[in-house]
C-alpha cells in the first residue's frame, strides 16, 4: 500500500490511539512489514503487545481488517478495548441475531469498520465480503490453535487455509505467545504462508516472580498468599472441575471472595463470572485452564497453578495471564507427585502418547528443579539466558543441601526388600513403620527395613524419595502400577558408598480460618493518590460500563501517580494517555490530582499552557494555525478554548460552536443529570456530535 509519511501516520496513530510514544522490540518491523502487504509469523509472550501489531495497521488500511479469534469473549473484550481507544470495530458471531450481522456486513461494505473479529465457525456466513474490495488484511490470533504439534489444538482452525488462496494480495499476520518450531513450521504450512516473515520475541516475562511451593497445606497456603493481596486481581488454576469449585467455597469460609469457572458452567454463568472478573467486580477466580484465553485484562497481578500443568507451553501461557502491563507480578506453582500419575493416566492412551508423556516430565523436571527456574523455562523454548534471573524461588532462596547418604539408602533398601512392586506411598508407610490395614495384610511388618524410617515425617519422606527418582537412584514404572524400580546407579548407593545430596524439605505455617463473614472487599478509600486514582477509574468503568483496565492499566495509573500531571499538555505525556483519553478522562483525572495536592496553591509551571493559546487566538491564528504552532492537537487547543472562556476571557465561542449545538447539549446536559463523564453526552447523541464541541458546549451551560 502507498501512504504518504508513512512513520509520521504510524507514530501519529500510535500516540493518539493507543497512548505510547514508541514501540516495544519488534512493534516496529512487524508494523511495517504488514503495511508493506507482507506476511509475517509473530510469535510474542502474552503481555508482549501483539495486538497493537495489526489493530495499528488497520488503521492505515482503507478496508477492514479481519481478525480470527477463536473465543467470543475474547473478540467483545478487544472490541470493547478498541471502541474504547476511539476505533471503529465490531465482532462477527453466532450470538448475534440475522439483524445485526447484515448491519455488521453493511458497515464493511461502506468501509465503516477497521477490524472485524470472526470466528472461524462464522466464516461462510462473510463469504460475500470476503474479497480483496473490501478486506485490507488477515489477522489469525491465538495461532497454535491451528496447529496439532500445539499445545491447544482446535480442529475448526483447520479450515482457514482456503482464506490465503481466496485473498491472494492480501498480508497475513498470524499471531501468538508459545509455539516451538514444529508448531511455528505447521502454522505456516497450514495458513499457506509458507514464505512468510518471522518475528520471535524474547520469551522472557522479567516482572513475574517465579515460584514452586510443595502442595501441603495448598489452601492455606493460598489464603496466605491472597491475604497479603488484598484488592489484588487474580487467577487459581485447577486440574478439575470439582476442585474449582471446592476450592472456591474453601476461599469463600476463610472470607475471601472468589468464584469457580469451569465447562460444566452452562453459557450463561461462565459468561457471568468471566464479566465480573473483568470488571473488577470479582477479584479472584477458580478455574480451569480454559478460562482467561486471550482476554487482555492487564491488571491480574498474580496466577496460581493449585494441580501441576500437562505441558510448559501451557504453563507459560497460563502465567502469563499476569502482569500483561510490564508491573509487578506472581506466579505460584504446586508441585505433587499425584498431580504427576494423573496426568499420566490422563496421558494414558491417547494417540500422541508419547509426546504428552515426554512434555509432562519436563513440567516435572522444571517444578523439581534446584536451579534457576527461569533459565529452564527459556531453554525450553530455545532461548539462552546468561545470567540467574534473581526473580525466582531458586535464586531468592537457594536450596540447602545435605549429605543424604544414609536416607537414600533406607529408601532404597526398602524399595529393594519390597521386590520392586510398590509405589511410593507404601514405600513411604513401610519406612515410616505404619500398621495399616494393607501393610498388614501383606505382611511387610516382617521387613528388615520396616519402620527403619520412622524418625522422618511422611511429607518429608515424599521429598526425600521424589529428588532421588529426579536424580536418577530409582524410577516410576508408570506400566507396573506406578512401582518404584531401582536402577544402576542404586547399586552404587547401596553396596559402593557413593554419596548423595539431598534438600531440606520447605516448612509452610498453617493459616488459622477466619470468621465466615470477613470479607476482603475493595477499600472504601485510601490516603495515597494511586488509590484515589484507582476509586476514580472504578466509577468512570461504572458509568461506562467497561473494564476498569480499559479506561486506564495499572501501569499508566502508576505513572499518573509519580509525574502528577496538572495540565492537559503533561498528562498527554503519560504512557498510555491518547488524545481520545485526553478529552475523555482528563478533566476528571486532573482534578482528582489537584484535589489530592489539597493545600498547595502552588501551580505546576505549564498550567499556563492556556494562555499561550490564549496569547496566540487574540493575534487572530486559527485553531489550525494555533495547533500546527503549539505542535498539539485540534482538540487539545478547542479544551483550552473552553477554559478560557468558562475563565471569563474574551472568546468569541460561537465562532467554534453553534447555538443550536449548545442547546443540545443543555438538553442532553438535563436528561442525564449533569455528569462528569464527556462520553456519556458522546453517547447521547449516537458518537454523532465530536468531543470538543461537547466540551465547548458545557463551558457555556456552566459558565451560566
């Protein structure tokens, strides 16, 4: 395509729509590449800014953008996103009435749109638009979907290889946060993008703190854990259906508030609890791993995996859910030698046993590991990390070491007194000297070794005998009912005084349960401006009923809370602050910042940037003419009007807006009860009336 200033429009739509003044790594190319009518793979860790990687593009394109999503509430939450940020786009799905997608279909046709999500379901029914006249770009989200090598492998993907030979012209930009290369290589096979450019981002999520806990005690470790949180938006991951939703009533006894989600949930209640974690009106969600695919909620502050996960893919992903806006952040792992023999009896079977088989023992060799835990992660995707990351459980708190020796020898004496046959729990029973019924039966009270072990805890045994089968001194023969067999290198153990180091067991204090009505609920006001800031974002979501991260992300409000903007012209200079957000949210976030400086009459120096506009409209310039000057924006220099005449200044005001516009908004100002919010009139008059001669218009009713 031929833009004129092509990186003067894309810095431009950058900063006016989605606030940033520069790319993250990679933004840039990849941008370019898709305008140049380029394919390209992306591959980015979540969090990493791969929408911005085609919703800026669609911008400069003169048709719509179609982008395929594989779930409907991921396709409302970055369309919500999108009409937030000023950008006409719309979704395409089967619960939508045959009224509204003909509406939907008219608006591309008239070029009204510039991204459409679709399903890949819902594609025959755009069959007449699907045409070069009308569609300017191809964006296949969550793009591991179509590949079986991937680790979320869904069959209607499968399909979409038709839309490259029926939009031969048109640039494809397949996208997503995890894929190693045979899943990368089958994507493009599949897409029919075979010579398309790759761009793979650094896996590194440097603000997740990593950690991998022993599962005892798991929910009051959780409680703990959330109770030094509170306010705090975030995700518990479970194996079951059932546990979600036990977990979740534990949470609830210990007054914590949090809701299950799962897909035995008819359509209706996993829509509900999915909206109302979105919205900051549930803080904490039980769930399966289903839940949270690609909804760009960017303030989950930290993840919890309750049952270890199947694969590293998944777990990646799954963490990732946290800390999308580059803050601080957590990722809790419960490692147990049971979630390990389930997903193995999961695995057990299926057609790619073998592969499932091999990726649960690398999720297992990561949670058992004794080494920088995000150096493993990284390897795994074949990214090399030179340092320890210092932000891990291994790095902050490196294991102790001891000389095990003797406790692997009793353990290995006892699996070898037990010919072999037992697992790990009747091992552990034998050495701790237990008299239960099935010890009994089986007569093992008789052993040499029986009860040689009874000075150790049973947890600590477990740990104990776990780090052994990691360090190669006995197996799990999975086939034989999960029995620990001996190997080689137990002979050495055993009869040739090899030594071996083993680690302490991590203690975890109980967490006491608290009255069944104590709540951790949203604080109904705080000293510090972020808070005030965060209360003021809640109304605004409120009124508007968006997400609260749509109006501004946690990292912007950090950023509004440190430069304290008291102008129009410095809060524009917040990262994430767009001229839309500007003329929608700035009156009412700068006031909140005055308010809370209270005392300090003190003006900030640039709070005289309107009466440089002012100097500069009584020389007789245009707005234009004032705007191209002052290097600001049109709507920047039609606030400062408003001001200046609301001030008293001698401004001719109906030279910018008409009468007949005034009395509009009087009407408008009387039906909705005189709010604060701009896009609340912006909705009145159907987005037909533009935001400045909103503004232009209160300044005259107020000013009386």
């Amino acid at each position: 395509m031929e833009i004129t200033n092509l990186q003067d429009a894309v810095y431009s739509n950058l900063k006016t729509y989605f606030g940033y003044d520069s790319f993250r790594a990679q933004q840039k190319d990849i941008v370019e590449t898709v305008l140049n009518n380029n394919d390209c793979l992306v591959i980015m860790p979540t969090g990493g800014g791969k929408s911005i990687c085609f919703q800026l593009p669609a911008l400069l394109f003169p048709g719509v953008t179609l982008v395929i999503s594989p779930l409907i509430a991921l396709m409302k939450d970055q369309v919500d996103g999108l009409n937030a940020n000023g950008i006409k786009a719309s979704f395409f799905n089967s619960s939508q009435g045959a009224e509204e997608q003909e509406a939907i279909i008219e608006q591309v046709v008239n070029k009204q749109l510039k991204l459409l999500y679709v399903a890949p379901e819902s594609l025959p029914a755009l069959q007449n638009i699907l045409k070069e006249t009308y569609i300017s770009c191809v964006a296949i989200d969550e793009a591991h979907c179509i590949s079986s090598w991937g680790h979320d492998f869904r069959p209607s993907y499968q399909q979409l290889g038709f839309l490259k030979a029926t939009l031969p012209k048109t640039p494809f930009i397949a996208l997503t946060a995890t894929a190693d290369k045979a899943t990368r290589d089958d994507i493009l096979k599949q897409l029919q993008i075979e010579h398309a450019r790759q761009f793979i981002s650094s896996f590194d999520r440097e603000n997740i703190s990593l950690e991998v806990r022993p599962a005892d005690n798991r929910v009051s470790q959780i409680v703990k854990f959330i109770r030094k949180r509170p306010n705090q938006s975030g995700i518990v991951y479970c194996l079951s259906r059932k546990a979600t939703e036990q977990l979740a009533s534990k949470l609830a006894n210990n007054g914590i508030k949090a809701k299950a989600y799962h897909a035995g949930l008819n359509f209706d209640e996993r829509s509900k609890v999915q909206e109302e974690f979105i919205f900051d009106k549930t803080q904490i969600v039980c769930a399966t791993v289903a839940f949270g695919m690609g909804i760009d909620k960017s303030n989950v502050r930290w993840v919890v995996h309750y049952n270890m996960p199947k694969n590293i893919e998944g777990y990646y992903q799954e963490i990732g859910r946290a800390g999308r806006d580059g803050l601080k952040s957590h990722a809790v792992l419960f490692r147990s030698y049971a979630d390990v023999i389930q997903l193995r009896n999961f695995a057990s079977g299926t057609s790619n046993e073998e592969v499932q088989v091999a990726k649960i023992e690398r999720m297992k060799q990561f949670a058992e590991a004794t080494s920088c835990r995000r150096k493993i992660l990284l390897s795994y995707f074949g990214e090399l990390l030179a340092e320890n990351c210092g932000n891990c459980d291994v790095c902050k708190n490196p294991p102790q070491f001891f000389d095990g020796t003797i406790i692997a020898q009793k353990a290995l004496s006892a699996i070898y007194r037990l010919k072999e046959t037992e697992a790990i729990g009747m091992v552990i029973d034998v050495l701790r000297g237990s008299h239960n019924a099935a010890v009994l039966e089986k007569g093992y009270t008789q052993l040499k070794t029986f009860g040689i072990g009874k000075d150790i805890a049973w947890k600590d045994w477990q740990h104990f005998i776990i780090q052994l089968i990691n360090q190669g001194f006995c197996e799990i023969a999975f086939h034989k009912n999960n029995a620990l067999h001996l190997t080689e290198f137990s002979k050495k153990v055993l009869f040739e005084g090899a030594k071996v180091s083993l680690t302490k067991p991590v203690t975890v204090a109980e967490v006491k349960p608290v009255e069944r009505e104590r709540k951790v609920a949203k604080p109904k006001g705080g000293s510090g401006l972020f808070e005030r800031l965060r209360q003021l974002r809640y109304k605004i979501a409120l009124e508007e009923n968006i997400p609260a991260y749509l109006v501004f992300s946690d990292a912007t409000l950090k950023e509004i809370e440190r430069e304290r903007p008291m102008s129009e012209d410095d809060f524009l200079r917040i990262s994430g602050v767009g001229q839309r957000k500007l003329e929608v949210y700035g009156d009412e976030f700068i006031a909140e910042i005055l308010d809370f400086m209270g005392s300090k009459p003190k003006k900030p120096k640039k709070t005289d940037t309107h009466m440089v506009t002012y100097e500069l409209y009584k020389q007789g310039l245009s707005i234009e003419e004032i705007s191209v000057k002052r290097k600001l924006k049109s709507p920047t220099i039609y606030s400062h009007i408003a001001k200046l005449y609301k001030d008293g200044k001698a401004i001719n005001i109906y030279d910018f807006v008409t009468k007949s516009e005034v009395a509009a908004v009087k009407k408008a100002y009387k039906d909705l009860g005189a709010p604060d919010a701009l896009k609340s009139y912006f909705d009145y008059f159907n987005e037909q009336m533009d935001y400045f001669k909103i503004r232009l218009a209160l300044s005259v009713i107020e000013k009386g």
